[in-house]
C-alpha cells in the first residue's frame, strides 16, 4: 500500500465517515494557529494582543 500523506488521509476519513463538522473545525483551529504564530513574530504583535 503506498503511502499517503496526513491530509489525503484525514479527507478520505471525513469522506467515509460522513464527519463533515469536522471541517470548519480544523479550519477555525488552523486559523487560529496561525494568528497566534503570526502575532508572536511580527511587528504588529501589541495590536493583535488586545484581540484575545
């Protein structure tokens, strides 16, 4: 069996389990990551703060 990579596997998952609300949960999750990234290395840090 070849390999797959995590995404295709996770797509595969939600396409045969029907777990559809799984989608924008991982995406707010994802989004939310990379605010976090973003504000602890970018100059705009001290106006991103007051957001949480």
């Amino acid at each position: 069996m070849a390999k797959q990579s995590i995404i295709k596997e996770f797509f595969l998952f939600i396409k045969q389990e029907k777990k559809w609300w799984l989608v924008p949960l991982i995406t707010v999750l994802l989004l939310v990551g990379a605010l976090i990234v973003f504000a602890g290395s970018s100059p705009l840090a001290p106006f991103i703060y007051p957001l949480f």
